[in-house]
C-alpha cells in the first residue's frame, strides 16, 4: 500500500509539471497556475511522508540502541518540575491580576459594544432616516450624475471659441 502511494505522488508530480510545461508552452496561464499548483502540492506531500519515514526510521533506532544505564542516568538528573502557574500565587511585590484584569476588561468592553450596537439597531426609525436623507440631500450628486454633456464641454473656456453666436446657442441649449 506505501508503495501504491509513494508512486501515485510521485506520478503525479511528474504529470502535472510536464502539464505546466505545456500549458506554458500554449500560454494557458489559468491551467499553468492550476497545475503549478497540484506540484506544490504534491511536492509538499512527498517532502513531509520522507521526513515522516526518516522520524519513524530515526525513533526504532533508538529504541533498538537506548541502553538502561544512560536511561537512569537520564531520568536521575532531570530537571525538577517547575511550578507554570506560580505567578498566580499571593505575593504583596508583585501583581498578579494583571492578565486577569485584561482579559476581564476585554469581556466586559466587548459586552459594552455589543450593548451599544443592539441599542443603535432598535433606535432607529424611519422619521430619522427621511430626516437624514434630507440633511445629506444637501451634499449629494447632482439629478445627472457628475458627468458632462457635450454642451457643457463646449461651453468650457478654450482658445477659439469667443464666437458670439457659439455663446448664444450654448445659452439656448441650457434653458432647455
């Protein structure tokens, strides 16, 4: 079975770079990248079931070799075990509800805002939304949008158009 794998991740990368190739070679940029993909992914795969083989090979080893003199040596001189949560312990020097106090205060600001946004949610009416549409009406887009119609851009200060009659008929164009 570890064979049928090893061979269907390393066909697989070999296809999918030589269809990278190819589809490099056709300028088919969407399937070059799609199949660039599959090789990383393969390559990924294949590189971590070899690192994961060279583990497994590295711990029988030594299992195999660990003689039981340096196993008690070992266990003999190791560390002692360290108190993690010490600093949870009373000490008048020290403040120890230091985390505590930020997290604590993390969770009641986070209740706080989200108090606030359901109050924001129910407050508001439809009165207050007309009356804001009308405030903002004041600063909006003009009815047209900001886009210029050919009489506005003919009617624009520019060397030669000081015609009488040009002026005249942009006028009439503007009343209508």
């Amino acid at each position: 079975m570890r064979i049928i794998a090893w061979l269907a991740g390393i066909s697989t990368l070999v296809a999918s770079a030589a269809y990278t190739i190819v589809s490099l070679n056709r300028w088919e940029w969407n399937r070059a990248l799609f199949f660039g993909l599959v090789v990383l992914i393969a390559e990924v795969g294949l590189a971590t079931g070899l690192v994961l083989r060279r583990l497994a090979r590295l711990e029988q080893t030594s299992r195999e070799v660990l003689d039981p003199m340096l196993r008690e040596i070992l266990r003999v001189n190791r560390p002692p075990q360290r108190d993690r949560f010490a600093w949870l312990k009373e000490s008048p020097s020290q403040m120890n509800v230091f985390v505590t106090f930020l997290v604590g205060g993390g969770v009641v600001v986070s209740a706080a805002a989200w108090l606030i946004d359901r109050l924001a949610s129910r407050t508001t009416t439809p009165v207050g939304e007309d009356r804001l549409a009308r405030r903002l009406g004041r600063i909006s887009y003009p009815r047209g949008g900001l886009l210029v119609d050919d009489v506005t851009a003919l009617a624009q200060d520019v060397p030669g158009a000081d015609d009488r009659q040009i002026r005249k008929l942009l006028r009439s164009a503007v009343r209508r």
